[in-house]
C-alpha cells in the first residue's frame, strides 16, 4: 500500500491537474501544483463580468454531449447548465438563410462511414469515396466542420476518430453553457483541493524534471527546485518538447507527434445594443452562425439577451491570420460582421462597448486550443498513458473517448490518473 505521506507535485492547473490534484488530496497523498500563470484553469479563461456583463470565457466553452464526469462534478459545486436550443444560420455571400443540415448523400455517408475498417486521414476518405462533383456540398461541409469544429487539419485527421461524431447527428449533439461560466468550475476545484490541503504556486515555469535515485526533482525557471515522489504533467502537447524530461518520459512523450493540436481565435464583442437582432427580427432564436468569411463562426448568447456576438475561427486557416495583434482580429471581426449584415462597418464598429480577441497559438502557456486525433493518436494515447516511472502524463489529448480535446476529456484523464496512480 502507498505510503500515503508521499509528495506528489502536479505541474499545470488547469481542469486536468486539478482534477487529478483534488482526487489525490482527498486520498491523503501530500500535493503541490505547479502553475506557470497567475491563474488556475488553463484554457479555460474567464473574462471579468464587469466588461460583458456576464463571466465570459475566452477559451473552453460549451458542454459537448453527455460530458458525465463534468455534470458530475457541476452537481458537487451546486452549478447549474444552461442547454443551448435556437436556429443555426448562413451566409451564403449574397443573404442569410437557415442552415440546412441535411445532405441529400447523408445516407450514403453514414453507410460508407458504418462499413469503413482501416483508418484514413480525412482528406484521403473524401477522395476515395466521395470525389465526384455531386459531392461537392458534403466535402465543404466535412471539411469545414473538421477545422471549425475540431480545429484539426483534414490531411492529417482520422476519419475513423470522427466517425463517432458524425455518426450521432453529423456532430450536432446537444451542447450547454455553464451558469457562471467554467471559470466557476474551476474555482470550485482549485478550492476543494486548497481546502484539503494542496499547495498552488503560480509563476512557476517547469523546464526539466530530473530523476534522483528514487526521487524526482522538478525544477522552475525562477530557481525553484520542489523534491517529490512522483510528478504528473498536465501541459498542452506542445510544452512538452521544452521540457526536459528523464529519459523514459521523454520516450513516451515523442509519441505526443502523433497526435493533432488545433490553433482556435476566438472574439468577443459586445455591443451596446443587440442590432442585428433589430435589423432581422427574424433571427431572434439564433444560435450560431455559419459563413465564408474571415471570420467564419459566430454565435450568440441566446436564449440569453446579453448583445454579446462571440466570432471563431478554428484549424489549419488560423495561421493566415497569425500576424494580427488582438485589435487587428477584432477588425478582422467587425469587418466580417459588416459584411454578413450588409452594414458599413463603421456603423458595427459605432455599437462596439468592449472587445476581446485571443489567437491560443500566440498564448506563451497553451501553443494551441485542443488536441485532435490522427491515425496513429490511439496507439501514441496508449504510450503516453503508461504508468511507468515516477513521471506521469495526463490531459485532454490522452483521452480516448469521443469527445477529445474538452474539458470533459481533460477532467476524465486526470480523474483516471490520479486513480492509476492510487492503485500503484
């Protein structure tokens, strides 16, 4: 039985870390998190209420699907969900119009998709399958939901990863927002584990984790040194290749190049009043909205009132616009809604209250927004995931399920880390 004095430290916090991290103080095990940021949470990055008028979140979002260890962990905190129902719509170039989700070769797709054995990347199922004209449509709509909503890159995505995806509903399975935000969720975990006696320093920089024997000494840019028995790495993918690491974690952590990591941008705007609402009465329940432009994602905060317009842009496609400093995305923003809306744009940008805009690759401590599967991720999840050594790998990008790359697969990965850990 482990001793149940032994240190661990856990260097990252965001919902992985502290999942793991609260999991292991309630079993006894002595914690100590280390955070490169001045806050908790990650890429899950809320935004003062006082500036939108709700806490808006930069990062992570929504709630995808049945997310069991999320709703799980909402009734402990005593938060509720608000479930997201409205009209999607688009912009075809020359009006709006309700989105029609259905294909008339969605049949074909989901048999196609049902009866397919060996993995493909996305790219390549398109044209082995569906490379005739007539499928022009379904292509651009596979295509644009692999990058928007995965934020992945078609000629490197696993068609056999998505399948379960697209075959609930082409992707379009029930999502909700959080009240309060995921900022609540996480100030509810990073409370629980300071109430059981975890210890977060932020500001503290990981470079290298060194073996010592039987112990292992993580050591931070600003000169600390923390000793510990066994460590868990909860950081995005891509801090992992700037860390040094003993050589089997370094081992394990090569597979990491098997597995996508998405860039995201992402806007907020709030205007004084809801205009396009006035302007189109008929878009009053609208949800998201779908276009070619700059700016392609756009959705609202319906059924809730705030004259919010959160803009997205996912994939591949964000570096194109890697240049722009934040003012220039919310330009970038306000000319794709002037466009959409058929408005001069200095009458969008005339409504404007506050403004935020964050491009995740440029974010120091992320590199990225989420991880996505190729056809080689399953094999490099199982790699990571071993339990050899006293350096542990955790995160959204080890999580196996369907929904990888959300805070659910980030919660349920270092909720079974930390288990994994209790059991060794």
């Amino acid at each position: 039985m482990p001793d149940i004095s032994e240190h661990i430290v856990i260097v990252g916090a965001g919902a992985a870390g502290l999942m793991a991290a609260r999991e292991l103080v309630r079993a006894g095990r002595r914690v100590t998190i280390l955070e490169a940021r001045e806050r908790c949470g990650g890429r899950i990055h809320p935004l003062p209420e006082s500036e939108f008028g709700y806490p808006a979140d930069a990062g992570a979002e929504f709630i995808h699907g049945e997310a069991p260890v999320t709703r799980a962990l909402l009734r402990e905190a005593g938060l509720s969900l608000q479930e997201i129902d409205g009209t999607q719509w688009n912009f075809d170039g020359t009006g709006l119009s309700r989105e029609d989700r259905h294909d008339p070769h969605e049949a074909q797709l989901q048999a196609v998709l049902g009866a397919l054995k060996d993995d493909l990347t996305v790219t390549d199922f398109l044209g082995r399958y569906f490379a005739a004209p007539k499928y022009e449509r379904l292509r651009y709509s596979i295509e644009r939901m692999v990058e928007g909503y995965d934020a992945a890159d078609p000629a490197r995505a696993s068609i056999l990863a998505l399948r379960e995806e697209w075959m609930d509903g082409g992707g379009h399975h029930s999502q909700a927002r959080i009240v309060g935000g995921y900022g609540a969720l996480i100030e509810f975990l990073a409370a629980e584990c300071r109430g059981h006696g975890a210890a977060i320093r932020f500001g503290s920089v990981v470079s290298a984790i060194e073996e010592a024997g039987n112990a292992v000494v993580v050591r931070c840019i600003n000169g600390e040194a923390h000793a510990c028995d066994r460590v868990i790495v909860t950081v995005p993918l891509p801090l992992l290749r700037e860390m040094a690491l003993p050589v089997a974690a370094r081992v394990k952590a090569a597979a990491a190049d098997d597995i996508g990591f998405g860039s995201v941008i992402k806007i907020l705007l709030r205007f004084a009043r809801p205009w396009w609402r006035e302007r189109r009465p008929d878009i009053a329940d609208m949800t998201f909205l779908l276009s070619d432009q700059t700016i392609p994602v756009w959705w609202t905060r319906y059924p809730d009132s705030h004259p919010v317009l959160t803009g997205w842009l996912g994939g591949p496609r964000t570096a194109k616009l890697s240049h722009l400093n934040s003012q220039g995305l919310i330009d970038a923003g306000l000319d794709s809604l002037a466009t959409i809306f058929d408005l001069p744009r200095t009458e969008v940008a005339r409504e404007l209250v506050v403004a935020a805009a964050t491009n995740w690759a440029h974010d120091t401590f992320a590199r990225g927004a989420y991880s996505w599967a190729t056809p080689r991720t399953r094999e490099a999840q199982t790699v990571l995931a071993r339990a050899e050594g006293n350096v542990l790998l955790s995160g959204e990008a080890l999580y196996r399920g369907r929904d990888m790359g959300t805070v659910e697969a980030a919660l349920a990965s270092g909720l079974a880390t930390a288990e994994m850990m209790l059991r060794g």
